[in-house]
C-alpha cells in the first residue's frame, strides 16, 4: 500500500509538470500569435461586461474582461491558457488508476497532447476552452454526485451546471447525454433539485435573453440554419478525424470494444464520443458544423485510449501509438512556429493584422470607420489601431452583438469612412477608393461627408392582419407604423434613403424595393412620433416556393441594411 501511495504521488507529479510546461508554450503562444476573428470579437464584448450577448453567454467576455490590465494578445488569452492544465488535471483525478504505474503519465500527456483540437483550443481565447473547464468541473460533480447523493453535492452539481451554461450552450448536450447513461438517475428527487438550483443561478443570463427577444436562440436555432448539402456530412467527416488525429482512429476503434468503465462517470465517458458524433453528423443535415462543437468528445476519447494503452494493448501497439503521439507533438511544434512567425508567408486571419489595419487608420484619418460584411474586422481594427469603428449589419450576412451598439448613432452628423474588405483580386466597384493591405486583402472605401444612421429607425405592423401565405407576383398591402428616434428628420425615398421588403429562407435572400416617399419627424425623450402608411410591396414572380421570414427595413446607400421590423413568416407559393 505504502509502495502504491508512492507510485501514486510520483505520477501525480508527472502529470503535474507535464501540463506546467504544456501551459508555457500555450502562453507563449499566446503572447506572440496574432488575434483570430472571432477572439477579436469577443474582445468587443467584454468592453462592455453584460448578462449575455448576441452569440453566446457572458464567461468568454469576463475571462478576457478579467485580462485587460495586461493588454496586447497575452491580455486578451491570458486566462484561457490557465484553464487547459486545470481541466485536463481534473479529467486525471476522475480516470486516475487505482494500481498506478510509472508510465501512466506519459500515456495520459502523450495522448491528451496529441490531440490537434487541445492544441489549437489550449491558447485561444474563445467559449470551448471555459466550456472544457466547467464540462471537467461538471463530470467530477456528477462523480460525487453518483457516489453521494448529499445536499453539498447536489448544489455543486448545480453550480457545474450553471458554469457550463455561462460558457457555451453546447453544455447541455454534455448534461443531456451524461444522464442518459444512467437513466436511475432520472428517479432521483436531488437531481432535478440540482437543475433547479442551476436555473435559479443562471436567472440573470436568462432575464437578458428575455429582454433582448432571445436573441441567442433565435441565431443558434434558427439563423444558422441552413440546407442540406454532401459537402457538410463530408467536411463534419473529415474535420472530425483531423481534430481527433486521424493516427489514433484505428485505436479508438479498438479501445471501444476492450476498456470497461468502472463507475457511472467512466460509463459516461465511453459513450460521450459517440452521442456527440451522431448528434452532429445529424446536425449536417441543416448546416455546416464546425469542428471545435465536438470538443468535448476529447474527454472520452482520452480516457479510453488511456485505459486501452495501459491494460490492452500489445507492446506493438503500444509504441504504435505512443511514436504517433510524438509525431503529431512534432508536427503540433512546427505549427505553433508557422502561427508566429509565418515563415511559408500564407495568408489568413492570424497574420498581418497590425500593419494592415493600421494602413485603414491611416487612411480614416482619425474619422469613424463603419466596416460592412463582416462581425470581426471592425473589432479588430479597433483592437490594434484603437481608432473608432462600428460594423453594419448585413442582410445579405448575418447580424451580431454589434446590433446592441449605439456607435453609428455617436457617429450620426459626422463625417465617417465606410468601407469593407474584400479579395486583392476583385475589382473595386465604381466611385469606390482602394487600398491594397499586407493581409492579402483590399480595402475599398468611400468618405461619407455627414452620416445619417437609420438602423434603429422602428417599423411595425399588427401581426394578425399580415397574410401567412400568398403567390409569387403577387401584390402585398400592408399598413406599416414607422418611428424616428434619431434628432432628424428622415426622409424615405430621398437621399438614396429606400424602403425595402426583404424575404428569406435558407437558400436564398431576395430585398424588393417599395415605391414609397414618405417624411419622419425626429422623436424627442417627452414624445414619440409614429406615422402611419399603406404600402404595397410586389411578390417577385420568379420567387421559388417556399417558407420565408418576412420583413421590412431601411436601406441608405451604400450601408448595408438589416430588419427595422419584426419577422413574419410567410408561405410564398408558385405563381404558375
């Protein structure tokens, strides 16, 4: 017993400074390794510390909030880098052996490092990395919690819980398909005692929701969909195997049929790759999905491929997969190095962006920059210029937090640049200026002299009285309220000023101008102004049969537009 307590400490402190020094290249990593799109993204959020946000919860936005004092990239990942060694020592003390050998812990650092998506996810600052922190935090709750059902556990359940749900929202698929392994549990009081203490400690995440009309579930359950296609099942594929590391797949097969769980949390682990591959894959039927959502997979995945190495398999195997972990740490090594220094010159998101960014600066000349077609490029030009910038939502592109921003509005009077970027390639349409950037990219820009936002400008309609169905090329008549909250009057049908109906389903986004000239007065704090009109608003005849969301907004070339109403859904049918 003395000799395993020994053996046991020794291994411990293996692992212990194997993921120290895992931690130093992570940090110097990210240190020295340029800002992704969407970090530079969730550095706009925690400018401004809220309840929640437009794509995700709030814990992204405190942990780069948190590393603020010490700026740069470092500031923005510094916390990040802390949580991997966290959460991997965890996932060690819940699948730690009962016989400890000296080589347990180079199998559990071999292969937990030899996995490209802990890799890549173990420095950027990005929801995955809390979400694997609080997803560890979880299943050792859940091991307690299946251990003693006490009332201390039950509320660190909950507590775990709630964790997950400020990280990111894919950790109630974690809670979901723990629990189906152990479907008792579903008869036990204590647990839905431990989800409703969840939900009380989550209110303030879930009352923001509700403020800004859910906007998080409308985007993930809905906006992000899209239609089916092979090449999404084929890309979900082959992603999957390059995360997981393609020279380990023949083993995780192998590994599945031998390693037996030991408690209720090791059964979870077996099967949780497995629920999160099929549940994805099926997720491709309505969608691209990306990669780091099966993060979590990697839980189970290195526990079997532990147990399998250290009781299984044969010594040929053995040094199979111990050469291939070493390989794929070797060639981990040489992209750490490309992602700094760039030496093959490729051009993509994490390079080039201060002197790129800093020509735009120059070119704005100390003036507002509104940046259209993109959610990141805005946040990045602030974070290396600390110039102002504001990114416009695009109907032809997606909506984002910048939507519950006011900056056009600090903007309205003044002269600003409005630009985007786009292919060096691509030719720069007409009255547009240029400027080609060290990124690769151009940057086409106009100067306009007195910007007038009509973003927040509200339009409205009475729900019951809009049609569900109608034919393509048919007319629409509907009465629209309007109100102004900015100081001036606009004008519709002035000043490139135009009122659009705007359709789309998953497939295709179509905006129809409406022939309509009409003056808004401004609003003051002491009255609201509300006009209303009859419009009438044409079906396009070649418009395909389909479901679509319905909607009405304001579009001032060359801004791009986005909803200034709600959605209505609506069934356009064929015309012939």
């Amino acid at each position: 017993m003395k000799n395993r307590s020994y053996i046991q400490t020794v291994v411990d402190k293996r692992v212990a400074v194997g993921l120290f020094i895992w931690w130093i290249f992570n940090l110097l990593q990210a240190a020295f390794t340029e800002l992704a799109h969407d970090e530079a993204y969730y550095y706009m959020f925690a400018q401004n510390l809220d309840w929640g946000y437009f794509d995700h919860p709030p814990m992204t936005a405190l942990l780069i909030w948190l590393g603020s004092f010490i700026g740069g990239e470092l500031g923005v990942r510094i916390f990040f880098t802390l949580l991997q060694p966290l959460y991997l020592w965890i996932l060690w003390c819940i699948i730690r052996p009962r016989n400890p050998h000296r080589r347990d812990a180079t199998i559990f650092l071999v292969v937990s490092a030899a996995l490209p998506i802990l890799q890549l996810y173990g420095f950027l600052a990005v929801p995955d990395v809390p979400l694997m922190m609080t997803a560890a935090l979880f299943l050792l709750c859940y091991k307690r919690f299946t251990e003693d059902e006490s009332v201390l556990n039950m509320l660190l359940l909950g507590l775990s819980m709630a964790l997950m749900a400020y990280s990111k929202y894919h950790g109630a698929l974690l809670v979901l398909f723990t629990l189906l392994t152990h479907p008792r549990l579903f008869t036990r009081p204590r647990l839905y005692l431990s989800g409703i203490f969840a939900l009380m400690l989550i209110a303030p995440h879930l009352w923001w929701q509700q403020a800004h009309d859910w906007p998080s579930l409308s985007y993930h359950l809905h906006d992000r969909n899209g239609s089916f296609a092979w090449s999404n099942i084929t890309e979900h594929l082959l992603n999957t195997i390059a995360v997981f590391n393609p020279l380990f797949f023949p083993l995780y097969f192998m590994a599945w049929r031998r390693v037996r769980p030991r408690n209720a949390t090791e059964r979870s682990l077996i099967f949780l790759p497995i629920f999160f591959f099929i549940f994805f894959t099926f997720s491709t039927l309505k969608g691209r999905v990306q990669p780091q959502w099966l993060i979590i997979a990697s839980f189970g995945l290195i526990y079997i491929l532990f147990y399998y190495l250290r009781e299984y398999a044969s010594r040929r195997v053995f040094r199979y997969a111990i050469t291939a972990g070493w390989v794929t740490l070797f060639l981990a090594l040489l992209m750490r190095i490309e992602m700094v220094a760039n030496p093959l010159g490729i051009r993509f998101e994490i390079f080039d962006n201060r002197p790129s960014f800093e020509a735009i600066a120059e070119v704005a000349d100390g003036r507002p920059v509104i940046f259209g077609g993109s959610y990141a490029v805005a946040s990045k030009y602030i974070f290396y210029t600390g110039g102002k910038a504001f990114c416009q939502p695009d109907f032809y592109y997606r909506t984002s937090q910048w939507q519950f921003r006011d900056d056009d509005t600090q903007a309205s009077g003044k002269e600003v640049l409005w630009g985007t970027l786009i292919k060096e390639k691509q030719a720069t349409p007409a009255g547009m200026n240029d400027i080609n950037l060290a990124n690769g990219q151009k940057f086409i820009y106009t100067v306009l002299p007195d910007f007038k936002p009509v973003r927040l400008v509200d339009i409205y309609y009475n729900e019951e009285l809009m049609p569900d169905e109608t034919e393509a090329g048919d007319t629409l008549t509907c009465i629209l309220g309007f109100t102004n909250p900015y100081p001036d009057t606009l004008t519709i049908g002035e000043d490139n000023t135009q009122l659009l109906l705007l359709l789309a389903d998953k497939k295709l986004r179509r905006a129809v101008p409406i022939d309509l000239h009409l003056t808004l007065p401004p609003s003051n704090p002491d009255e609201t102004i509300t006009l209303m009109t009859r419009i009438k608003a044409g079906i396009p005849a070649d418009l395909p049969e389909s479901g679509y969301d319905m909607g009405f907004a304001i579009s001032r070339a060359p801004l791009g537009f986005w909803y200034n109403s709600p959605r209505h859904r609506i069934e356009i049918l064929s015309g012939k």
